[in-house]
C-alpha cells in the first residue's frame, strides 16, 4: 500500500505586493510523488482572510496524457501577471470562498517521454475507478482533493481535466444534454475558439470508456466536470481565455 497523503512540504509564496494581492494566496503542495519518484504538485488557490462557510472548488488537471501536454496551467502558475489577472478576475468568488485546485502535470513521467501513458504502462484516464487507482499517480490525486474538501468542509463545483486534440468539451454522458452544458459550450465557443463542440464521449471516440477523471469527479464529488479537448498541439488556448471561460462557466454553475 502507498503512503497516503504527503504533504512533505507545503510552501506560501506571495506573489505581488500585498497591497496588490488583497488575500489571494498560492500555496505549492506536494501531495505525492510519480511511478519515477519525480514529485506531483498541486497549487491551491484561495482567500485566507477570513472563515468561509460553504466553500466551492474549482479542479484543474493537466498531463494525464503526456503526449497532449500543452502546459496551459504552467502558464497560470508560473506567471505573477497571469496570476494578478486571474485574481481580479475571481476577486469576489475568492472572497466568498472559492478554492481553486490546479495541476499542471498530474502523470509527469507520461510528459517527459512525450507519451500517452505512466510508467507502470497504463492509461492514467482509465484508471480513476474505486477498484482502480493502480497508478500511485491517480491514487495520490484523488486522495488529495478527496481529503483537502474534507478538511476545508468544501464542495467540488466545477473539474476540467485538459487534453488534445479532439476540438471539443466532453460531460460525463449524464451531462451531455444537461442545459448547463449548452451554456458552457457556448461560453467556450466564445472565449476560447467557435470551433468548439460539445460531444459525447461514446459518440465522439466511437466507444465508451470506464475510469475517465470526469467520470469520477462527477460521480464521486458531484462536481459537473468535463474533459477538455484542445483544438490540436498549436492551437491557441491561452490562460487569459481560459481564465474568462473560467469564470462564465462558474457564473453558469
Ligand atoms: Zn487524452
């Protein structure tokens, strides 16, 4: 059995003055570490100025397929102008209590071998099952938001899990026709690229799949969640666009 949870080190960086920052704060965790022993980093993001009573959540995710890495949150993470950006732009939702969760890289070992699977040779976007989690890379991941909530009494609002290149946002099929849906659709199509479609996973890839993370997301934290499926490795899904599709998406749920 893996150990659960480490949070080995936790750190606080602050990014701006804080004058600037108002109660925005980046925290760095390292909530496990991969097949090859390189860490796994999340970085939560949320006001700390004062106690929140039904706090929501917002879960990024980025890498479980190396070979569609597009480093779209490294962009967020990494850049304080991004990160001053984005922390005008959810001001009031951070105020009120939103919790972001963003992983830029949630198999590493997949992105530094440009390949589609971990170490251990197996899909990490099959395996977010309960009788899965065979990857420590899934296991680490799920353990983490799933304790993290719990502790900060939070509920899972909204999960985007990104990927390339099939140019479209994939619900859990209970969601497909969801009306919420057609609204973040829409609001893709006009942040981010008309191109956008909303689909079905059946449908789109011609089988079903088990053990995919919006699956789990939305049916073990109730949270609408989606896959992300980038236009192709050089489209254009810059952090500012994401950032504004972002908070529509949330203002929709
Ligand atoms: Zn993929």
């Amino acid at each position: 059995m893996l150990r659960t949870i480490i949070t080995t080190f936790t750190f606080f960086f602050l990014l701006l003055p804080l004058s600037v920052m108002a109660s925005m704060e980046v925290k760095k965790i390292q909530y496990g570490y991969s097949f090859k022993n390189k860490p796994l980093y999340a970085y939560k993001i949320a006001d700390v100025g004062s106690n929140h009573a039904n706090r929501k959540a917002v879960i990024l995710t980025e890498g479980a397929h190396g070979n569609e890495y597009k480093s779209i949150l490294e962009e967020l993470i990494n850049s304080p102008k991004k990160l001053e950006k984005f922390r005008a732009k959810f001001h009031k939702q951070l105020a009120a209590g939103l919790i972001f969760y963003v992983f830029p890289m949630i198999n590493p070992d997949g992105v530094e071998k440009g390949s589609r699977l971990s170490s251990m040779g197996i899909d990490l976007n099959r395996d977010f099952d309960d009788k899965r989690l065979v990857n420590q890379e899934s296991y680490f991941l799920v353990n983490f938001v799933e304790n993290d909530l719990k502790d900060e009494s939070a509920k899972a609002l909204f999960a985007v899990d990104y990927h390339c290149c099939g140019g479209a946002l994939l619900p859990p099929v209970e969601l497909v026709d969801d009306i919420r849906s057609k609204k973040i659709i829409k609001a893709a199509q006009k942040s981010i690229s008309p191109k956008f479609q909303l689909a079905n996973t059946k449908k789109f890839f011609g089988k079903k799949f088990v053990g995919t993370l919006k699956d789990y997301w939305f049916s073990k934290l109730g949270a609408y969640s989606l896959t992300y499926e980038s236009l192709d490795l050089e489209s254009n899904d810059a952090i500012d666009k994401q950032i504004n599709w972002w908070h529509e998406s949330i203002s929709i749920l």
